[in-house]
C-alpha cells in the first residue's frame, strides 16, 4: 500500500514512475513513460494538472486513490 503521509500535494511523472536515467526507483508503478500517458489518455490513470509552463504533476490524492482501486475518471471531475 501506498504511505501517503510521505507524500507531497503534487507528485512529478519521476515521483510516480521513476527514472531509469537517474537510477531513482518508482514509487508507486514501474511503467514506461508511454504506458503512463497512454493510462492517461484513455482515463486508466488520473489526469494531470498543469503547474506552469513545462510542469506538469499528478494529485497525491488522486494517485493514492488509484493505487488502492478508489479511483475513477468520473471521481476526478470538478475544480481543485
């Protein structure tokens, strides 16, 4: 199970998934950058949110309720 009292508000693609450049493991799924947007785009994943210009990062809460099976692409309406 997911720890979310050490996670941040927002989480990076790098957070959720790792970096194989960096050596950083993956936290929550261990799946390629491609899998991880192509989840995205066809509502198996949480949609991120755009930060600014060239950052973009996922709900911590969003992504937790995904790992424990709670999340749905209709759950994730509405302004946050």
């Amino acid at each position: 199970m997911l720890d979310k009292s050490s996670l941040p508000a927002l989480l990076r693609e790098r957070d959720i998934r790792g970096s194989r450049r960096t050596g950083t493991p993956a936290r929550v799924i261990d799946v390629a950058h491609s899998t991880l947007w192509y989840w995205v785009r066809t509502g198996k994943f949480p949609a991120p949110v755009k930060v600014s210009d060239g950052v973009t990062a996922w709900r911590a809460t969003d992504i937790a309720a995904w790992v424990e099976g709670r999340w749905s692409p209709d759950a994730a309406d509405g302004p946050r």
